[in-house]
C-alpha cells in the first residue's frame, strides 16, 4: 500500500482475504511509529489554475515530456498539478505553435484593398437602393391616398 508499487487498500483486500478496514488501521498504524516513514518532504504550496504564468506552465510541460507513468506522478505531486491540467497545457502550446502567424506590420496587400474598397462600394449601393425602395413606397402610397392625376378630368367635359 506504499512505495512505488503500492496497490488500493481495497485491492490489496481482494488479494489477500483481509478486510479493507484493517489494512487501512494497520497503515495508520505503523505511520505513527517512528523510523516506519521517510522524513517528510515539504510539501510545494499549490498554486490556483489561473496563477501559472505562461513561463511556468511551460517549463512544467517539458520537464513532464518523456517521464515514464510512475515519475510522472512523482512529478506531478511534487509540483502540486494534475495530469489533466499538464494536458490541457501541453494541448495549448501545440495550438499556440501551430496557429498561423499574423503579420500586422506589412502593409495590406493589392487583393485585400480592393476588398475593402469593393465592400465599401456595396455598402453604398445597398444604401442608395434601400432610400430608392422607400421613395417607391412613399409615391405609392401617395396615390392610394390622393388618386392618380391622370383621372382628373374638367366636369364641363362630362356632358
């Protein structure tokens, strides 16, 4: 149940036919004997997960590359991170790494101009023909309300 090999104290029941509850009492007992434990080794204060810097965060990601399963764990202990949080790290990096590069120094290029200024000719155009559609409703609306011109006719003509 300790050293590098150590097993659950529930599998270690199944095992051997001692109940969990034992095994557990035994291992508590023989912690508080003296020479029975290794001198204790400061424990590293855990940081929260937004304290990491970036520098930090990278220098455990690569200090943790290439460890077997059980330094691994060591390592993590020792820095007071979870594996998922060095994954999580790791998968960011990769990202990081991979993402294109912006160059926002150069200067926009022949294509990108005449983008732009296309995009803005259509944006002037969407605005003169929605002013257009609101003339036509307008007029049209005008001649339901007053009748067309054309139908005036002089009433001495009628006879």
């Amino acid at each position: 149940m300790v050293g590098p090999g150590a097993v659950s104290a529930n599998r270690l029941s199944a095992e051997v036919g001692v109940s969990q509850e034992t095994l557990s009492r035994w291992l508590r007992e023989a912690r508080s004997v003296q020479g029975m434990t290794k001198p204790s080794v400061p424990k590293v204060k855990r940081q929260a997960k937004e304290k990491w810097s970036g520098t930090e965060k990278l220098r455990l990601v690569t200090a943790a590359q290439g460890l077997s399963e059980t330094e691994l764990g060591s390592f993590l202990r020792r820095e007071g991170l979870h594996e998922a949080q060095l994954i999580e790290w790791r998968m960011a990096a990769v990202a990081a790494l991979d993402a294109p590069v912006r160059r926002q120094s150069q200067a926009p290029s022949a294509e990108a101009r005449r983008n732009k200024e296309l995009e803005r000719e259509l944006r002037r155009k969407d605005k003169a023909l929605a002013e257009t559609a609101a003339l036509l409703v307008l007029k049209k609306k005008v001649r339901e309300i007053w009748g067309d011109e054309d139908d005036i006719t002089d009433p001495r003509s009628e006879r």
